[in-house]
C-alpha cells in the first residue's frame, strides 16, 4: 500500500528536522522514497525504522533490510551498534516511534494534506460509518479512499488490512497512493490503539465524528476512562477541525466537556437539545427510514437498506459529518441511503425462500451484543438464536457481559469459540455461562455450549423455523480462527451457507 513513484527525499533533511545525530562514521547522504518498519518488507531506497519490540529490537533485523535495499536506518541507543554494523548511514533518536508518523509523512511528501480526511472513533458502528461516509463522499462528487478493519480502498483498488488503522509508515504511504489515484477524499476508522501508540500522527482530519463508547480494549487501557481519555484525543485542534458526537451516549456528551475544537451534536433518538435529530423513524428488516431535522430547521426524508436502530445512529452521525465536511444534506442523504452494507456486520445470509432469517454480524463486545439482539428482536416473529463466543488473549472482563447479554436478550444462546488464541476455549466459556448463570431463570435464554463453531452453526441452523432469526455474532467478515498460534480458514458466512443448504438437502429427502 504504496505508491508506484515516489520523489527522493535527502537523509540530511529529515536529520535536519529531527534534529537526529548521525550514529555512525559516514556521512548522512542517501535519498528515500519510502519508510518501513518491517524488515521483510523493505523496499529499495527504504528508510528502515528499527524499533525496540516485546521479543526483539527491531536493529537485530538491519542487516536483512540491508539486503533488501534500505538506504538508511533510524533507531535509538539501543540499536545504534547493530544498525551501524550494516554499513549504512545511521540517525539516532530518543523515541523513534514518538516520530514515526512525522518521519513517514516527511518521506512521502506530506500526502494526508491533499485528502480531505473524515475519522471515526468510538467502540461500535466505526466500519459501517466509514462505509456510509465513503458513499456519501463519492455521492458528492469526490474519488473516495477508505482506511478501516473491513476494506482499505484507495480509489478503484482494494486492499486487505492487517490492523483497524495502520502503522504510522504504512498509513502515510497508503494517503500517498491515494493522492497518486487521485483520490480527493477519504473515510478512515480511528482505534484506541491507534491514538495511544501514534499510529494517526501525521494526519490531520477535516472532522472526526465519536460513535459511542462501551467497555472493550481493557486488556490494552488500564479501565474505562482511560479507554475513552484516549478516543477523546482525537478531538483536539492538532488533531481535527471539528468535531461530530453522539447525543444519545453518556461519553458522546461528555466529550463536549473534553473537546478542544467546535463540536456538533446527533441525536438518532430524537433528543431536542441535540443540533441535528431522526424523527419519525420507521425500523424494518430491511432496513429503516428516518427525517432528519437541523439547525434552523433544515430537513431531509432518509433511508437507509442497514436494519437495527444503531445502524439509524451510524447514518445520521455519516450524514452530520459528510454536512460539516461541506456535503449539501441532500447529497449526503442520498450517498449514505445508496450504501446497500458492510461485509460482516448485520449481512443477511439468507435468501427469499428461506422461512427463516440467518444473519452474520462482528459484534463482539458487550455494547455491540445487545445492540444487535434488540435490534433483531424487532424483527422476529418466531425465536432469536444467537451463536456467539469471545476472544482469547483479550479483555477477560467482556466475557460474562457478553454472556449476560445474550442470555437475557435472545431465546436460544449457543456459546461456542472465537478465536480462543493460546487460551482454553473451555475456560472462555465458563466465564461467559457466569455471566448467563446471573440471569434469572425465568427470563434466561436456552442456552447450549458447544466449542466446535461449525458444529454450533450448524446446531442454530439445523433448529430454525419458520420466523426464527439466527445471528452469528463475533466474528463477521474474518475468514480465519485462531486457535493455539495456528489460523484455520474459517468464515461464518460460508459456514452458515454450507449448514443451509445441507438443511434443505436433508428435507428433499426426509
């Protein structure tokens, strides 16, 4: 994710702005056209970025950048005598990572300056709002880019991404394809990870909009509040020009105390103090339909083909922000109503001759869980299956919320795996039925436990009937497990087809 040409950049400059020290004898003259931080994937001219790792320092990998055809190395004390030993010119900084997103914006040329950008922050609805945004921006006129966990477009070419937002040096070579595509415009989620490991340094955004906030990530942040301390860093001026928040969400409001630049507010509930509201709403399983009232009273008919009250939320904070991006509102309605979904999240699997609905979605935090399952209720005239499980090596605290939700808010629960990582997916389960075991019998879900996520699957499947809802919830668009350092090839949307269609073979010849 890199553009095809890229003008030379002299060493001596960027030790200039740095204000590096040369670390070894040879003098700092080299020309870059790249940065990397990833030894195997250097490329010639590359400046290579060693950092300190969790296992190893990345200098232990210089003299195979070397062999690629680096032109240079910038790393700390730490690595100054191995990235010496290559023979290549050196710059030593204290914190090389603190620089990385200047460093790479300085090689490429400053590109994130030529894309109007839009960021998205917040637990739940990131990918579809950047969907929605893309869509309203290509309504508009633009050539749209997107940067999120789902796709990263850059015009008409179409990329898988490794991370929810990328390294800062990947990030800043991806804005630089786009500017070469002739991309004017770009939608771009914004993590937690992102802001706190300076991921997004470097990049300014024309607004950046906050979805909502629930617990997720606490394996990373230390609790809840320096979880949301981190996503409020965005709303700063060295950061955004302005700012989109949710009304209807305890932390959206609070962030108007924390924001540092002018913020807009969106209620989806209708809430009479926020600037923009959806009035009149009208939920379906197709989707919903909604009027959007302004300042001033400005005003516009919506519809939307995603179902679920949230998704009404993530279309209107997509059309308040594509408005204060300078979108006319009725451009904006209509590019976000012309976006017809977003892989993994609430995708009908299903098809019109179906008596039941199958429906694959990424919810896989607490907040998102129960959004997903109200949202489906409204929806289901029989029983709401869901088959969910929770993350190994992550936030241990969500297990037993999400395992409460579904309990309490679905009529059949099959707990089963995600990606159990180096955990037992016997002991991830345990924690989730804890949390269902708080559910009073009464009003708690059947719930089944089966760790095989196939056979789950096709458990939920094989139960359906007619008007039943089934949701395959945690891991949407991925197509691998992980299980015990190994990724097995696994996507729940060809699962569940294959567990349909070996329904409708057995009932040929029942």
């Amino acid at each position: 994710m890199r553009p095809t040409t890229s003008p030379p950049r002299p060493l001596t400059g960027l030790a200039t702005m740095l204000d590096a020290e040369s670390g070894s004898a040879r003098s700092p003259h080299a020309a870059l056209t790249g940065v990397t931080l990833d030894s195997r994937e250097v490329q010639r001219g590359d400046l290579y970025v060693a950092l300190p790792g969790s296992t190893a320092h990345g200098a232990a990998f210089a003299a195979q950048a070397l062999a690629r055809g680096a032109a240079a190395v910038l790393t700390d004390e730490a690595g100054r005598e191995r990235a010496v030993a290559t023979g290549l010119p050196v710059l030593i900084v204290p914190d090389p990572r603190a620089l990385l997103g200047q460093v790479a914006s300085w090689v490429y040329g400053q590109p994130a300056h030529d894309v109007q950008v839009l960021g998205v922050t917040g637990t739940s609805g990131k990918s579809t709002t950047t969907f929605l945004l893309e869509a309203g921006l290509r309504a508009a006129g633009h050539t749209t880019g997107l940067v999120g966990g789902v796709e990263i477009h850059a015009g008409d070419l179409e990329f898988q991404p490794r991370l929810t937002t990328p390294e800062a040096s990947d990030l800043h070579g991806l804005f630089a394809l786009m500017r070469e595509r002739g991309v004017t415009a770009a939608a771009m989620e914004v993590s937690s990870h992102a802001l706190a490991l300076g991921r997004v340094d470097g990049v300014f955004y024309d607004v950046a909009l906050f979805t909502n906030l629930s617990q997720d990530h606490l394996d990373f942040h230390k609790d809840l509040d320096d979880y949301f301390s981190t996503k409020a860093r965005l709303f700063q001026p060295e950061m955004c020009r302005t700012g989109v928040t949710n009304f209807d969400d305890p932390y959206g409001r609070e962030l108007l105390a924390r924001a540092k630049v002018p913020m807009t507010t969106f209620s989806a509930l209708g809430d009479p103090e926020a600037a923009w509201r959806a009035l009149d709403t009208r939920l379906g399983a197709d989707g919903s339909a909604f009027r959007v009232v302004g300042p001033g009273g400005v005003e516009a008919d919506a519809q939307i083909s995603l179902p679920g009250p949230f998704n009404v939320a993530n279309a209107l904070g997509a059309i308040v922000t594509l408005v204060e991006a300078g979108v006319p509102l009725q451009t904006a309605v209509h590019g976000v109503g012309a976006m017809t979904g977003v892989p993994g999240r609430m995708e009908r699997v299903t098809d019109a001759g179906d008596d039941f609905q199958a429906v694959v979605d990424y919810s896989h935090k607490p907040g998102a869980v129960e959004s997903v399952l109200l949202s489906l209720r409204e929806v289901t005239a029989g029983r709401l299956t869901v088959v969910l499980g929770c993350g190994g090596d992550r936030d241990t605290g969500k297990r037993p919320l999400m395992g409460e939700a579904a309990a309490r808010l679905a009529d059949v629960a099959i707990f089963t795996s995600d990606n159990p990582r180096s955990e037992d997916p016997l002991a991830i389960l345990a924690a989730m039925m804890e949390g269902a075991l708080r559910v009073p019998r009464h009003d708690r879900a059947h719930v089944i436990i089966e760790p095989d996520r196939a056979a789950a699957i096709e458990l939920a499947v094989g139960r359906a009937g007619r008007g039943d809802v089934i949701v395959v919830a945690g891991k949407g668009h991925e197509q691998g497990q992980y299980i015990s350092g190994e990724v097995i090839p696994f996507d729940d949307r060809e699962v569940v087809t294959r567990a349909i269609d070996a329904r409708k073979e057995s009932r040929k010849h029942a």
